[in-house]
C-alpha cells in the first residue's frame, strides 16, 4: 500500500510539474518573442486581452474542476456517468452565457480599459472558448482518475503549437501582430482538445439523459469554487487592468512583465496542489482533519523549498533578468519585479489554503477570503496607483497579499490547528527525504558488478 501512495506521488508529481513547467516555458518563451517582435503598445494590448479572456476560462474552470474531479474520483459506473455529462452541460451552459457577455459587451470593455480594438478581438475568441469545452472536461476527467500524463500532452500540444507559430513568424522576420496571435489561438485550442481527447476516452462515461440532482449538486459545490477562481483572477490582475483603465495598456504591458517572472513561483505551486486536492479529499472522508493538516504543512514546506532560492535570485539579478527576457524598453519593472517577487512568500499558503477548504467541503470559506483579498486589491491599488504610478500596484497588491495571508492562516489554526511556522520547520525534512529518494532512485539503477552477484 505504502508503495502504491509513493509510486502514485512521483508519477503524478512527475507528469504533473512537467505540465505546469512546460506550459510556463512556453508562455515564458512566447513573452520574451512578443516583447521583441511587438511594439510596446500592441505587447501592451495583447496583455490586457489576455487578462480579459482569462478572466472568463478561470471562472468556467472554477465552476467545473473541482466538483467534476471531487465528485467524480468517488463513483463508479452509471452514477459516474450522470456526473459526466451534468458537468459537460454546465460546461456548455455556462460556455454560452460567456460568448454571449463577449458580444455584447466586448467593445465597452475596450473603451474602459483604453483598448477600442479590444472588442473585435474578443468576438474572435468567442470561437476559441467554445473550443476549450472538450479540452477541459477531457483534462479534469483524467484527473479525476489521477491520470496526468494526457493533461500533460493536451497542454503541451495547446500551448506548444502557439510557442512554435510566434517563433516561426519571429525567426523569418515576418511581422507579428495581435489579430494574427487571436486567430491562431483557435487552432492551439482545437489541437490540445484533440490530443485530450486520445488519453481521457478510456475513461469518459456519459449517461443519455442528464440528471438533474447531479447537474444541481455540481453547481452548488462549484458555484464557490467559481466565485473563488473568479475573485481570484480579479486580486491576480486587478493590478494590470487598473493601469490599463488609469494609465494606458503600455504601462500594463510594463507591469506584466514583472509579473510573468513572477510567475515562476506558480510552476510548483499549482503542481503541487493539482497532485495534493484528490490525496486530500481522499484522506479527509478516511482520516478526517489530521491528515488534511499534514498535507497542508507538508506540501507548503515542499514548495518553500523549491522556490526560496529562486526568489533571491531574481530578486538580486532583477535588472539582467528583465533585459534578457525583453529588451532595455521593459527597463521600468526592474524596481516593479524585486516588489512583486516577494508575492512568492504568500503564494503556497494562499494555494493550498484553497485546497485544504475545497477537499473539507468548505469551498464557502475560500470564496470569503479571495472576496476580501479583491476587493483590498482594488481599493488598495487605485490609491496607490493615483500616488506612486506604474510601481504602486505592486505595492498595493503586496500589501493586500500580506493582510489576507493573516487571516487565511487565522482560519487554519481554528479549523485544522495549522501553524504557518511549521511549513518552514519541515523544510529540513522535505530535503532529507528529496535527498533519500534521489539517493534511492540512484542505487537502482546502478549496474550491478559480476562480482558483488558472486
């Protein structure tokens, strides 16, 4: 049994980091191309589209994921079928009340953000949401199964294809442009849900009749999770759009690059917590609240101890970093990105908090917090936009991060009695057995000598 749990850890661990890294190396390496290839205006406006239409995926996500993979990792057969296809109406459903908020709505969102191109743009990506209907639900299937490797290949296919059409515009000097970005954004969706579809059909049960129990069930779970991810997206981007709206989409465009190096914390963040929700809903309906407190500090102690020297590095090599990834024109987020590297240290345990309360069936507490963490963002970064500019919003949304981080820790210690502090004493223990494991993996497939056999 012990053996089974260590060997589900580094496969899905394996599979799942790969994904979550290779999509960051694509999107990284799509950024550093786009900030040479477009001007600072168009790189600007392709930012805030990108913010906007996210905005409209993560809530479609939030609504869907959890509930899908909480729901469906527990029933088999023909109560996993009706679960199936209530979800992929809900899915559908909420697909068309997004595409129907793009068209009408597309063009006023351009003109508050001072993007009045913005709007053509987001009608074209209507097409591209209604494509990423099978993309999702294949991906939050197989995981559900505990099956990674297809989400991996999805991803890696989606956002690959993307990275290979702006390297090859950018190498034979061909000119790159917004409008032909939006467009090919269609074909990445229509070749990742392809490509997710070859690994989930194993596992995808649909019932001929939708049940309405389920399809109620699902949206009561999901509809927190959805205004958690939501809320979420708005406090994560708060920050660019109200630059965008008070400044200009250039100034977004600056900000952003920041931002994205920023990112490089949410590799193992968001691994850790897509391989750690299913173990932890599992271990709460067996073990109950211990062992979702062992989970909680272990796996924050895991992703400290990844990225703590990542975020020294790049907070003292800040200048070269951006210069290397853009060009001297992105020189105004150096100062940007050493204020909004230190989000890192709030990261992990804002995560996988949210994991700990979904997998507790207390996804009502999580929605709280990213509520109050939106709406301090917007209030905090409009007046510290209005008096310090491009580098108040980092300041803004650190100060948001660090009041919502002592109230999310405050929850933690009266629902699971979580210490933040032990997240930081269990590093020691997370290299000791990294080193043993390594150790392990390297006795094993050491050669063994004729003579040692004798």
């Amino acid at each position: 049994m012990a053996e089974t749990n260590k060997s589900y850890w580094l496969k899905s661990g394996f599979f799942s980091i790969l994904e979550k890294g290779s999509v960051f190396v694509f999107g990284f390496g799509s950024i550093a191309l786009l900030a040479r290839g477009l001007t600072t205006e168009a790189f600007g406006i392709w930012v805030v589209f990108n913010t906007v239409t996210a905005f409209f995926e993560v809530a479609r996500i939030g609504l869907q994921q959890n509930a899908l993979v909480k729901f469906l990792s527990t029933h088999e057969g023909e109560e996993a079928a009706k679960i199936g296809t209530a979800s992929l109406f809900n899915n559908i459903i909420l697909t068309i009340f997004s595409v129907i908020i793009l068209f009408t709505c597309g063009n006023w969102i351009g003109q508050i953000l001072n993007a009045p191109i913005l709007g053509y743009f987001l009608k074209i990506y209507c097409i591209t949401t209604i494509l990423l209907i099978p993309f999702q639900q294949f991906n939050f299937t197989q995981q559900a199964h505990l099956d990674f490797s297809g989400i991996f290949w999805g991803n890696f296919v989606n956002k690959g294809s993307f990275f290979s059409y702006v390297l090859v515009l950018f190498l034979m000097g061909n000119e790159l442009s917004v409008e032909k970005l939006v467009y090919f954004q269609i074909f990445a969706a229509l070749f990742g849900s392809i490509t997710a579809y070859v690994f989930a059909k194993k596992y995808l049960s649909f019932s001929a009749t939708i049940d309405w129990g389920w399809v109620k069930k699902l949206l009561n779970f999901g509809r927190f999770v959805f205004g958690t991810n939501l809320s979420t997206m708005l406090y994560k981007n708060i920050d660019k759009l109200m630059l965008s709206a008070m400044m200009s989409p250039e100034v977004a465009g600056i900000y952003d690059m920041a931002i994205k190096i920023t990112n490089l914390v949410e590799v193992p963040t968001f691994s850790i917590a897509a391989i750690v929700y299913p173990q932890s809903a599992r271990k709460m309906i067996e073990e109950g609240k211990p062992a979702v407190k062992r989970l909680y500090e272990k796996s924050v102690a895991a992703i400290l101890t990844l990225i703590l020297p990542f975020l020294a590095v790049i907070f003292i090599f800040a200048e070269y970093i951006i210069v290397w990834m853009a060009t001297e024109d992105f020189l105004e987020s150096v100062p940007v990105l050493r204020v909004t590297i230190l989000f890192g240290l709030f990261i992990p345990f804002a995560v996988q908090f949210g994991t700990a309360m979904d997998s507790m069936g207390k996804p009502k507490l999580n929605f709280r917090l990213t509520i109050i963490m939106a709406v301090l963002n917007l209030t905090l970064n409009y007046f510290f936009i209005k008096s310090f500019g491009l580098i108040g919003a980092a300041y803004g949304t650190l100060l948001a991060w660090i009041i919502v981080f002592i109230i999310g820790q405050i929850i933690l210690y009266k629902t699971l009695d979580v210490r933040f502090y032990n997240a930081f004493l269990r590093i020691p223990e997370i290299i000791r057995d990294g080193l043993r494991m390594a150790q392990r993996m390297i006795n094993k497939s050491r050669p063994v000598s004729i003579n040692s056999e004798l």
